[in-house]
C-alpha cells in the first residue's frame, strides 16, 4: 500500500476546494483525507513501462476510437465514510430519476479549480447498469442492490494534457453504493466501470491512472483520471488536483440532499 499525502497540493489544509455550487451554509464537498494508493513499488514500475509502450503505440497522444479493453486504474482510493449523506443513504428518500439535463447541467460542462480546468467531452446515462461495466461479479452485485442507472462524463483539458471521467452509481442503499466500492478494489477481481472515450485524445487507460471512489448516501461515485496518453505524473498529488476537479461534476448530488433534506424528492 502506497500513501500519498496531499501536502503539495494547492487545496491542502483548506477546509473547501475553492468556491462551490452551494451557498456557505449548504453542505459541502469535504476535502478527502490523506488517499491510500493501492498497489505495490513493483506494479508502479511496470506500469511506467507499459505507459511508455501506450504513448510510442499511440503515436504520443493521438485520438483513440475505444477505451483500453477492461481497464483498471493504477491506483485506487476508496472512500467509505458517506459523511453528510445520511438524508439520502436510501432511494426511497431520493427515488427522482437522474436526468440528463441534471447531471450535465450547463454547470457541469466546463469545471475550474486551482490551475486546472476540465470540459465535458463524451456523457452518457443509461439504466442498463450492465452496459456500463463489466465482470461477472460486479454485475452481479449491480442487480442484488438495485442499480438503475450510471452516469458517465469524460473531461479533457484544453490542452489535451488530462483526461478525466466521472461518474455515478444509482443504487437502492448506501450499502449497495459500499459494496460497488469494495468491488472496484482490482484485487478483487470483480470487474469496473467502462470509462468514455472522448476524441482527440489516446485510448484511455492503458498507462498509468488513479481513481478516488466516494460513498455520496445510496450513490457510488468515481473519478479516475490519467495524464492523456497514459504517462506517469510528476506525483500522486497531481491526479488528486485533477480528480478533484472532476469531482465538481457531482454538484447535482448536493442540491439532491438539500432537497432530500426539505422533505422533497
């Protein structure tokens, strides 16, 4: 296990990532604590070497047609504390259907913080919860506890340079949304989510990526982001500042539990 403390980041010791959708006395997106990188020092090394392989393969950042096929992150971080979501640890308190114009709202086409900024690229909403994954046994999972839709965003940066995607797990509890994160631990084996593939950039996923996994109530949500072309960054921090760009994206789950929370839903 590799700790990668966020030290260097520049929404360290901040107690919010910059201003947010909601208004001061709204809940808000806590800043995750120090992540917990999965993966040993020799599984760093090979990927760095397959990174190399994916940008000479790719022709240094070309646009890619496809995802890689069944691609895993490097690096996990799950999150399983669910803290301010009580209101909504059960669809029954939330049971309104995630809608397109909810989840890429005009808000959520071009995301800004710190230095960095990411606009959508690719989106899709499906309830075919099978569709949008893949291994047995995370599918299996998906039907015991009641999956009825994912939400899936890609992000790019103007420069090309980050890639991004978010996305969104509707199920029937928050044990459910706990479940799906202990699937999506790649020693498991159970499978993951298939990212989008946004044109103009390299496949994603080959090469070195990291993804953060956060239980929002009866929701599982992901980020999981790469440097385009899949090559090794500078350090953790800087995947944490990209995926907590991404993360923003996520904003319609907040006005959800405000929503939740005045008896409406």
């Amino acid at each position: 296990m590799i700790e990668a403390r966020d030290t260097g980041s520049p929404a360290a010791g901040r107690d919010g990532a910059g201003k947010d959708f909601w208004p001061e006395d709204k809940p808000r997106r806590n800043l995750p604590n120090p992540k917990l990188l999965y993966g040993g020092a020799a599984a760093l090394v090979a990927v760095v070497v397959i990174a190399v392989v994916a940008v000479v393969v790719l022709g240094g950042g070309g646009g890619g047609d496809k995802p890689a096929a069944k691609a895993l992150p490097t690096a996990y971080t799950p999150d399983f504390s669910g803290d301010g979501f009580s209101k909504i640890a059960q669809r029954t308190a939330d049971s309104r259907a995630i809608t397109e114009g909810e989840a890429f709202s005009a808000d959520a086409k071009t995301l800004k913080q710190g230095k960095y900024t990411m606009t959508l690229a690719a989106s899709d909403l499906t309830s075919d919860c099978k569709s949008a994954t893949w291994g047995a046994r995370l599918q299996g999972d998906l039907a015991k506890y009641g999956c009825t839709q994912v939400v899936r965003g890609a992000y790019v940066s103007p420069d090309k340079k980050y890639v991004g995607q978010f996305m969104v797990v509707n199920l029937a509890s928050q044990d459910g949304s706990a479940q799906v994160l202990r699937d999506l631990d790649r020693a498991t084996g159970a499978g993951w989510l298939t990212p989008l593939q946004p044109k103009g950039v390299a496949s994603f996923g080959p090469g070195f990526t990291a993804a953060y996994a956060s239980v929002y109530g009866h929701y599982a949500v992901v980020t999981w982001v790469e440097r385009a072309g899949g090559a090794r960054p500078d350090s953790l921090n800087e995947m944490i500042d990209v995926s907590l760009v991404v993360e923003n994206a996520g904003d319609f789950l907040y006005q959800r539990l405000d929503l939740a929370g005045n008896g409406a839903s």
